[in-house]
C-alpha cells in the first residue's frame, strides 16, 4: 500500500495494488454517465483511505466517482498519473510484451528492424 499527499494538501489518500478483482468489479458496475475514464473508476476502487478515513466497500458499488468530487483537478491527475506510473503497463512494458509475442509466434524482431532499415 501506498501513501500520498495530493499537491495541494488537503488529501492525504492511501491506496493499494489493483487486483484483477478490481477491474472485474469496477466493469461490473461502470457507469458510462459519471463522467470518469474506466482507469479513473479503478484508480478510485483502490483507495483505502482518505485523510485516515477507511472507505466503505459498499461506496465503490454504487457511487465510486462521488469519493472523489470535493478533490480539484489537479489534485485528481496527480493521483492518476502516481498510480498510473505506479500500476499500469508503460511503453517499455508494452514493447517487452510485444516482443515476447513476436517471439512467441516465431516472428524475428531482427528481421523487422532490417526491413524498416532499408525502408528509410
């Protein structure tokens, strides 16, 4: 679990890892309405707390987006990108993936940069 103190002071939040759990709950209940991308509603069902105020589970369920509507943007794009940064697969995780695929399927990386060599 981490701790985090939003740039503007008046939130200190505490979350934790997303499970595949998460993702299949916040699918489950998202709400196209709210407002808030399906990454946001994730990000939001992993805060444990707020300012030491332990979260009830039952506020992911029903109203995810209100837990986090007294923040200002900024405060909510910085939590987004820490958990971003912090979860979520970045360009260089995709690339190795990708390469694994490749790999996988019996597709040369090597033979790929060649071709795009000549191309250019």
């Amino acid at each position: 679990m981490h701790t985090i103190t939003l740039p503007k002071g008046q939130f200190e939040v505490s979350f934790k890892p997303p499970l595949v759990h998460d993702r299949r709950e916040m699918i489950k209940h998202y709400n196209k309405e709210c407002g808030l991308l399906p990454e946001e509603v994730l990000a939001i069902r992993c805060i444990v707390n707020i300012n030491g105020r332990v979260l009830d589970s039952d506020a992911y369920d029903y109203e995810p987006d209100g837990i986090t509507d007294d923040w200002c943007v900024e405060d909510q794009q910085y939590f987004m990108e820490v958990f971003s940064t912090l979860y979520l697969i970045d360009d260089k995780g995709r690339e190795k993936a990708q390469a694994e695929a490749k790999k996988l399927m019996g597709v040369s990386t090597r033979a790929t940069t060649t071709k795009s060599k000549q191309a250019t």
